[in-house]
C-alpha cells in the first residue's frame, strides 16, 4: 500500500483532485474458509487504508468464459 500511497501523493502534485480507489478481487472457485480468510483480510486493510480501498470482488469464469461476480462494498 505504500507504494500506492506514494504514487498518489506524486500524481496529485500536479492533479490534486486525483484519487485511486481499489476493489480486491478473490475467487469464488476457492473454498468457503479461503474466501472467508480473504475478505476478512480486505476488510482489516480497508480499515487501514479506507481512502483507497472500497469493495471486494468474488469472481469466477464459468464454462461459456463470462465472468461471475459477487461484490461487496466496504464501508469503515
């Protein structure tokens, strides 16, 4: 995250309006502790970095290859 950080920090010397905001993505092929273990991971760095971090994604590619998508929002 610091190296995040510090981009945005050297961005917004010229574009001081400038923000990045991240939404994890983890995968819903793993198994139900994983995916529990991974969103409470996010949810700890959320807490530390509320200003960059915003949701989570749970995705997965069925067998057509389209996208899945389970996402949540992360408020701190």
């Amino acid at each position: 995250m610091a190296l995040y950080e510090k981009a945005i920090a050297e961005i917004r010397k010229e574009c001081p309006h400038f923000s990045l905001k991240m939404i994890i993505q983890g995968f819903k092929a793993l198994n139900l502790e994983e995916i529990e273990k991974d969103l409470r991971q996010t949810i700890e760095t959320a807490k530390k970095h509320p200003d960059i971090i915003v949701g989570y994604d749970l995705v997965m590619v069925n067998k057509e290859r389209k996208t899945i998508q389970i996402s949540v929002v992360i408020k701190c």
